[in-house]
C-alpha cells in the first residue's frame, strides 16, 4: 500500500479569504473527544451544582475579556470587537436559566445538563440554513467548550499555540479566539472545512495577513498530518503533495509578484496624480490610533474615516470625553497638516456595545442606529462632538456624520453641534471655528437629496458598503446573496454620480470611504463619476495610488459615460476591470 503521505498531488478548492502563498509541513487540528460525566445528583445537592455553573461562567468571561485584550494589542480593537459577541453568550438569560432547569429536572450534574444544553442550540443554529446564523454557531461553540473546559477542571488546550515549527494548519473550524492565539512565529497559513469572507476567523486572518482558505467541506478529515502542502490564499486552494510542476509554476508566480511588490513600495512618496494632472486626495480608513504607523508607512494623505465605535466597544463603560479628546487629539497632531476625519458613532447594524443594553431588533441595519441613535443619547454625543471639537486646534480636524438619510437630521445634527461650540466658547476652551462638517451618503435618500444636503455641509464621503445594501436590498453580512451585491450596479453608480455632481454643484467635494475604494479595478469608474478623495485599508493604498498614477481623466470620464448609460453591472465591471489592466497588468497578474 502507498504512503499517503507520499503519493500524488491532491488540490481542494475553498473560498480565499486571506491573501498569500506558503508552503509547508502540515498540522491538522483535530479537536479531543469530550467525555463529559455524567451522574445523578440527590436533591440537596442541586443548588451546588447551580453555583458551579456560575462559577464557570465568571471564569470564562475573566478568560475571553483576557483573550481580548490581548488581541486588542496585538491586532487592532476591530478583531477585539468579535469577542463582544461571546461575552453575550455568556449573559443570555437562557442559557442560566435552561441549564438550571435540566439540574432540577433531571436531578444530574451541571456538565451533563450543560453538554445537553449546548448540543441542542447548536444543532438548532446550524439546522437553519443561513451562512450567518452558521457562523454564529461557530461563536457558540468556542464558548460552549469554554465553558465546559472549566466545569471539567480542564485547561483549554490548544495544540497551534504550541507549534514546535512553521505549519500550515488545517481544522474542521478554527474559532476566532484560536486563531487569535495562533502562534504567529509557526503559523504558515491556516486551512478550515467551514467559514466564509465574512466569518471572523477570516477577518482575523486578514489583520494578521496570514494567507487562509476557509469552505472547504471536509477536506480536514481527508488530509494527514505530516504532509507537505502549499496554500494558496489569492484562489482558494489548498495542494497536498505539490508536484515539482506545480511548485515550479508557484515559484514563477512570486517571482512575477516582485518587481510589483517594488513597484508599491515606491508609491510612499509619491502623489495620487493622473497622467493628466488631476490630484486625488488618497487617505485611509482606521479603526484605533495604533493603526497610524500604517497609514504613514503606506503613504496615505491623512485619514478619510475613523470609525470611532472602536473607541467604545470592548470595554465596560462608555470613554470619557477627556478620553476621546486625547485619542483624537494625538491623531490629529501626528498626522498635521494632512486631514483628519472623524466619523462620530456609528453604533448598531453589526456593531453593538457590550456594556449598553440596547434594544434587539428585527433589522438592525434599518433600526436605531448611528446619527438616530446619537440624537437621542445626547450625553454620549455631546461628549464625543466637544471631544472633537477640543482637537480641532490643529485645523486638519474634519468632523462627519454616518447615516444622514435627509435634511431633518443633518440640520438637526449640526444645530447640536453649534449647541456645544457655544458651551465651549462659554467656556474658554479653544476649537477651530472653521471645521468642517460632513455628511456620509450611504443611504439612497440622501443620495437624491445630495443637493439639498451639500447646501448645508462642507464635504460627502460615500459610503458604499452601506449604500450597496440599502439601494438593492441586498444584508452586506449574508453570504447566500452576496452575489447580488454588485458595486457596479447601474443603479449604484447612478447614485455615485448624482452625489458627486450635488457636491460640485455646491461647490463642495465628495469623497468615497467604502470598500468599492480599495478595489483598484474600479478605480477608473470611481474617478471619472467624479469622485474626488478615496480613502481605502492603509495597505490598499499603494495599488490604488499606483493605478491612479497610470490612468488619465480622459479615459476615466469616457467609461463613467458608458457605465450612466449601461443596463448591466457586470458590463460596467468588466469595462473598468478591462481599464485598469491595461493601464496597470502588473497588479492583476495573480487574479
Ligand atoms: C460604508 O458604509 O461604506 C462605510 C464606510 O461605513 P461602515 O463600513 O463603517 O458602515
Ligand atoms: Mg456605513
């Protein structure tokens, strides 16, 4: 019988969530089975076994609140953010109360009841066919184990933090706080069976630029230990046994990429100017200060948005306005003269507070949210609004609202605004009186009441990722009909259009922060519609410069006048991906 570790090249195919190539010995992660004990408890005994539920409870929230901290430090507060959703787990009412009521039933030990527990909330979760509830069940499941770790005495093992060399790693499911742990110094690339681009393992693996291929249905079970493997993160394959033609044509490929890795890390320096003289300001998104060094290191012009709801989630109470002016402040002042733009809350949708009860809501993306939410909890935007405004001495402060939907809330948002420059004047405290104010343009609404809103602020930044969802009714979480969610819809860059020329009407310019920003195939659509700042993750910003760099105004306007009278997004996406290749192949030659 041949060795398997031995014999042919076998490829599987998943989805690439995380760009890269590596190549290595591999580990499959192969979780132990749990021989959970089970016995009968007399009556007396039952409140004892109640309590050690919430011992176990208090312990693994001590846990992953260390779990998040550290990845707050060694990632960024965005990936930290993913472990809110397991700290929700752990303060459901019906987890305490069902398990409770399995001891008393059943008169059994707590794990027993809590292994029963969790077993039956999974299969429900992952019966229901929704990539996102599935995703969800992966959440639950790293706490469930969590928890039953710690009722069992048992310490959490995690075989890839101790990895003894480089690996790729391969697992059935691979849950974000494990990923969190990786070691990084070991971990080549990891492989999983489940997940797709929006599950938070691969957000993760993306921060960390780990190359990861996720989807893969059950290839974990067919792969050894022991073998060789190369995982390619750009196409979604994971090759065990590479032969020497495959290899040899891998070798080509990054050789091929380095003349481009040269060619991005010359772009720090240089402008975003087409070939005929049309400057883009070409800025950065971040989420938390510690994202500064990137946003220098890649030459981006300022930042295009920060999302400040980092600054709130992942801790226990709200920070203070003394604590936003020293973030935003810092900010600020480091990257002076270049812009600043702050975003203020953006709360709700997918991005919740672990310490605020907020109310649950059938759609959250159409609920209380951002600018709704803030007009109502007036404490809490009164303290981040004097906070920028405190830092805006420096003069490259600009202040932005999300989720302006019409003229009622810009005016509304902005009379609040000139209520606290008051108070501050009041007061004696220094802000800069020409700040200028924003309005973000992701819902339609404001899209075609752009001319009416550019009368009454200084700048738009397009947000894309929401106006996509809302225009075509298409959740930007659910993998299921992420085909239908088309950037390029006639319908979306009609919208990008109409903004744009509200904004020039105005005399005002318009910006564009979503993630349509980093694609550099559509950069030649975004700049002829007439977009005049992109602001992209600060690693993007190089490609995107680079391309900006080779295209002229000329040929970006012509495509901007097919795309308004095109009926077919995916026309209007192969015209600009067609552009920019020919004006940049380099940067198209791995997809
Ligand atoms: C957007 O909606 O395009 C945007 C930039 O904001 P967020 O992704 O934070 O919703
Ligand atoms: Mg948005």
């Amino acid at each position: 019988m041949s060795d398997p570790l031995q014999s042919g090249e076998r490829v599987y195919k998943g989805i690439a969530v995380s760009a890269g190539v590596c190549r290595g010995k591999v580990l499959v992660l192969h979780k132990a089975a749990v021989e959970v004990p089970h016995y009968g408890v007399e009556e007396s005994g039952l409140a004892g076994q109640v309590e050690r539920l919430q011992q176990a409870l208090v312990e693994t929230r001590q846990q992953i609140l260390e779990v998040q901290h550290q990845v707050s430090q060694a990632l960024n507060a965005n990936d930290a953010s993913i472990f809110d959703a397991h700290l929700l787990v752990l303060e459901d009412p019906t987890l305490i109360d069902s398990v409770t009521n399995l001891i008393y039933e059943k008169k059994i030990n707590v794990e027993a009841a809590f292994h029963e527990f969790a077993e039956k909330y999974q299969q429900t979760l992952r019966a229901i066919n929704d990539a996102y509830l599935q995703e969800r069940a992966t959440d639950m499941r790293d706490v469930t184990s969590r928890i039953l770790d710690n009722l069992m005495g048992r310490r959490p093992q995690n075989e890839a933090q101790a990895l003894a060399e480089p690996c790729i790693l391969i697992a059935e499911d691979l849950p974000p706080s494990e990923v969190a742990l990786l070691n990084r110094k070991n971990t080549l690339g990891f492989a999983t069976d489940v997940g797709s681009k929006t599950s938070h393992s691969a957000i993760m693996a993306r921060s960390l630029q780990l190359p990861a291929v996720v989807g893969l249905q059950g290839a974990s079970q067919k792969i050894q230990s022991g073998a060789t493997a190369l995982l390619d993160g750009y196409s979604g394959l994971i090759i065990i046994n590479p032969s020497d033609q495959t290899l040899f044509e891998y070798g080509q490929m990054s050789r091929r990429r380095a003349p481009l890795e040269e060619k991005l890390r010359e772009m720090q320096l240089l402008p975003a100017v087409t070939l005929d003289g049309k400057q883009i300001v070409l800025s950065a998104n971040i989420e938390q200060i510690g994202d500064l060094e990137a946003v220098k290191f890649h030459g981006a012009e300022g930042v295009g948005l920060f999302r400040t709801e980092y600054l709130f989630i992942n801790r226990e109470s709200l920070p203070t306005e003394e604590e936003q002016f020293q973030v935003y402040r810092q900010l600020a002042a480091e990257l002076k003269p270049q812009p600043v733009i702050i975003r203020t809350l953006d709360l709700g949708g997918d991005k919740f507070l672990s310490h605020l009860k907020l109310p649950l809501e059938m759609n959250p993306f159409l609920g209380w949210r951002a600018i709704r939410f803030c007009l109502e909890e007036r404490e809490m935007f009164r303290a981040q609004l004097r906070a920028i405004l405190r830092a805006s001495t420096t003069e490259n402060v600009k202040l932005m609202y999300p989720m302006i939907s019409g003229v009622g809330e810009l005016d509304q948002a902005n009379a609040v605004l000139e209520e606290y420059k008051a108070e501050l004047r009041a007061e004696k405290i220094p802000f800069d009186a020409k700040i200028a104010v924003g309005a973000m343009i992701e819902i339609p609404s404001a899209a075609l009441a752009a001319d009416a809103l550019a009368r009454r602020c200084q700048f738009f930044s397009l947000g894309t990722n929401d106006l996509i969802q809302y225009s075509l009714a298409v959740d930007r979480l659910n993998e299921r009909i992420a085909h239908l969610y088309e950037p390029t819809h006639p319908a979306v860059v009609r919208l990008i259009k109409l903004t744009a020329d509200a904004a020039h009407t105005a005399g005002i310019w318009c910006g564009l922060c979503g993630e349509m920003a980093s694609d550099p195939a559509l950069t030649p659509l975004l700049l002829g519609l007439g977009v005049d700042e992109l602001s992209t993750a600060p690693s993007l910003v190089p490609q995107v410069k680079l391309l900006i760099r080779r295209l002229n105004m000329q040929q970006a306007k012509a495509l901007a006048d097919f795309a308004l009278n095109c009926e077919s997004g995916k026309e209007i996406l192969e015209r600009s991906q067609a552009l920019a290749k020919s004006a940049a192949p380099g940067l198209f030659a791995n997809s």
